[in-house]
C-alpha cells in the first residue's frame, strides 16, 4: 500500500471527509472500471461502486486492519456486482410448493414489526462483540470474505479467525437466545443466515 492511501485510511478511520475524497477520487476510476465488465451496463456498475464506498465509510474504523486494500475493494465491487445481479435476475415461483404458512407471513401486519425489532436486536449483538471478533464478524459475514483472505488480510492464521467466528457466533447466540425461547431451530436457522 503506497503511502498516500496509508495516510487517507488511518485519516478515514478517525472520521476524515476530505481524506475519504481523495481515496474515492483514487478507486473511482478503476473500480468503475471493473464493474462495468462484470455488468456490462453503466447505470448499475455506478451503483455497485457507490455502494462499496457507503459500505468502507460506514465501516471505516475497520480500515486500517486491511492489509491488502487493493484486494479488498475490488473484492467488494465483485461481491456487490454480483449481489446486484440475483436481486435484479427474475425469480419464478412454483405455486404449488408455496408453503400456506409462508403465504400467513406475508399477509400478518405484525410481522413487518417483528422483523425490524430483530434486526435491531442482532445490531445490537453485533455491536456488543470484542473488536476484534466484530471486524472478523463484518469482513465474512458483511464483506462476503472468506477466512482465508480475511486470515492474510489481518495476517492472523486461519485458526485465529474460526476462533474469533465462533466467539462471534456463540455471543450472537447468547444475546437473541430470549427471543428464541419458543423455537430453538429458528435462533439455529438465523445464525447461519447472518
């Protein structure tokens, strides 16, 4: 990593517009670039790469811990190309297998409700994690990488980051556990979701 990006990430971190700027200014251009071959379309590569960039600002304390920025970003506009085409690719639906409960779901007011209640609550476990286990946490789950590239990217050992997943996991488990009482499966089912 060049020296410039060094100074914009460590200045990024500590809530630096001006440095964020000139790091956008300096991917722009490239991530573009890539996304456009992935998409072949110019509307939805500016997306893809807008969306990167929302997700490093809104992650930014995580940052500096990247070693490999490079890889990092256009590993991020990969992942959000691709994230973007299965949303956009249509999806058929074979009524008969419809499940009548599935349909209930749709139709209950409260649910909406419950939904973003939960969402709130696994935020909250999330953020409740140790530093370390919540960047490990964020790059695999968030960012889509895999413990390989998150181990040489943090250059930690593959063993270190399972252990940190699982210290993730198991304190995920133990703040939703009292919204599971009723359906341990369910809790079981969401973890592996996130």
């Amino acid at each position: 990593m060049n020296t410039d990006i060094k100074k914009w990430v460590w200045a990024i971190a500590s809530d630096d517009e001006l440095a964020f700027r000139l790091f956008f200014d300096h991917y722009y251009p490239r991530l573009y670039g890539y996304a456009i071959t992935l998409l072949m379309s110019h509307s939805p590569s500016e997306e893809v790469v807008s969306d990167v960039f929302i997700k490093v600002w809104r992650g930014r304390e995580r940052l500096p811990a990247i070693d490999n920025l490079d890889h990092y970003m256009f590993r991020s506009v990969k992942n959000q190309a691709l994230n973007y085409l299965e949303k956009k690719s249509p999806k058929v639906v074979d009524l008969d297998e419809v499940n009548a409960n599935e349909i209930k779901g749709f139709i209950q007011p409260d649910l909406s409700m419950l939904n973003k209640e939960l969402a709130s609550k696994i935020a909250e476990a999330i953020d409740s994690l140790p530093p370390k286990s919540r960047l490990i946490f964020g790059l695999i789950k968030q960012d889509g990488l895999k413990y390989k590239e998150v181990a040489d990217q943090l250059d930690l050992s593959i063993k270190t980051v399972e252990n940190q997943m699982n210290i993730a996991v198991k304190k995920i488990r133990e703040k939703l556990k009292p919204y599971f009482n009723d359906n341990p499966q369910k809790l079981y089912t969401l973890l592996l979701s996130l």
